[in-house]
C-alpha cells in the first residue's frame, strides 16, 4: 500500500491510500479524485489519465513504453516529467508518491 498525492490544477490535494498492484489511475478512480477521466478504462488507448509525476519521483515510476509515448502525443500541455497514470504500478516504492494533474484532460 502507498499513500498517493494526486494534486489537481487549482492547488486541491488529495493524498489516498492506493493498494499495491493498482495503477495510479485506478487509486484516483476508486478514491473519486477529480481531474483523472480514464476514458479506455486504463488500457493505455487514451491520454485522459495524464499526469505530471513530482520531479524526485520520476526514476521511481518506471519508463514510459512506445504505446505510452505515442498516447501523450495526444495530450494537452505535455511536460517531460509527464505520464499515463495507467502506466504507473504502485508498489511499496512509490509512499509518498506525488502527481500534478494538467489544467484539462482533452
């Protein structure tokens, strides 16, 4: 288990507890953090689930696949430290993991 920052555009946190083996994506959508729409369901097949992982999280959280890459293509306002949520594991690594989340999910 590891407690999860998701902060939305305004400046709101949310810090949750998101089971080990969900993704990132699916701790927002199970504790109703607004901002995360996840229109494929986690399928990587969309870039609503886009987030700006915290700079000194970004060596923990994986690299991101072809796939993933080409998703953010279609994202708005992609950053380098950006990520698809639904690519994200979490594991006992991540406590404390903390994620921005863009102005709009189009």
């Amino acid at each position: 288990m590891a407690k999860i920052t998701y902060i939305e555009n305004d400046g709101t946190e949310h810090t949750v507890d998101v089971a080990n083996g969900l993704s990132v994506m699916e701790g927002a959508i199970k504790n109703s953090i607004p901002g995360i729409d996840a229109d494929c369901g986690g399928a990587c097949a969309c870039a609503t689930c886009h987030v700006y992982v915290d700079p000194e999280w970004v060596s923990k959280t994986g690299t991101k696949e072809d796939m993933e890459q080409t998703m953010l293509d279609f994202a708005v306002d992609v950053e380098e430290t950006s990520r698809l949520s639904c690519q994200i594991e979490v594991s006992d690594e991540l406590d404390g993991l903390i994620v921005r989340l863009p102005q709009s999910q189009h």
